[in-house]
C-alpha cells in the first residue's frame, strides 16, 4: 500500500494539476478580498470567481501530460478535449445557470412583498467570464510548463 502513496507523491502530471487547482482556489479569496473588501472562506472551495479552477485545472493536466508523453500523443488529444469541454461549460451552460438564478432570486424577493412565499436563494456565482477563464487557462498552463521545467 505504502508503494501507491509513493507513486502518487511521483506523478508529476497529478501534482501539477492539484497544484494549479489549489493556486487557482486561493487566488480566489485575494481577488475576491480585493473586489469586495471582505474575507470569504467560501471562496477557497466554491465555484465561480477569479481564476477558473477547473480551467486551471484540466489545461495544467492537458500541458503536462503534453510535457510528459508528448503534444502529439493520444492522451494528450483526449485531454485537450476534456479540457474544452471544461471551459466551455465554465464559461457558458453554467454561467449562464448562475444569470438565471440572479433572475429567479430577484423575482422570488419581489414575490415575497406581495405574497407570503419562503424564502430560498439560488446560488448565484457559478459560471465564469471569459477573462476568469483565460486566467485559469494560462496559470494552468503556467504551472504545466514550471513543473515541467523545474521538477
């Protein structure tokens, strides 16, 4: 058992993609501090904000996998492609989740005025900007290619 702990701790694709995962989450509570004058733990493992994790995430794992079996290997393919995939949907199904949910929240609290309805809110910071896409994109390429470079 101790033998997979020391391969895990090995695998530098991994430990590249929990790295910028992990950077991305933190970076989240500075430029959240910074936008709101507030600290928001909840930053640390929500989704939404400045950068995408999940971009920064699937695009280290996508560069270092490139890195390390090479750009035109099979696994490097399929993980560009998950990685799209990833940024598409941060970008836009659940960006768009979160526009509808601000919607619905500010209908509900009309509603609560005029009628007796229960209070309960959407979350509404769900998806991403394409400025907090491109910068989990390019950490997570960044952090790729120091890895690559330094490890």
């Amino acid at each position: 058992m101790a033998e997979i702990y020391v391969a895990i701790g090995k695998n530098v694709v991994l430990l590249t993609a929990m790295t910028a995962w992990f950077t991305a989450q933190f970076l989240k509570i500075i430029t959240s501090y910074l936008k709101h004058a507030e600290f928001k733990a909840e930053r640390l493992v929500g989704a939404g904000g400045m950068p995408s994790s999940h971009t920064s995430l699937v695009v280290s794992l996508a560069a270092a996998i490139g890195f390390e079996s090479g750009f035109d290997s099979p696994l490097f393919a399929l993980s560009m492609v998950v990685a799209g995939i990833v940024m598409y949907d941060a970008a836009g199904v659940r960006r768009a989740a979160g526009k509808q949910a601000k919607v619905i929240n500010k209908l509900v609290q009309e509603l609560r005025v005029e009628h007796t309805i229960k209070e309960s809110r959407l979350k509404e910071l769900l998806g991403h900007t394409p400025l907090e896409v491109l910068a989990g994109a390019l950490l997570g390429f960044g952090m790729a290619y120091a890895f690559h470079r330094y490890y």
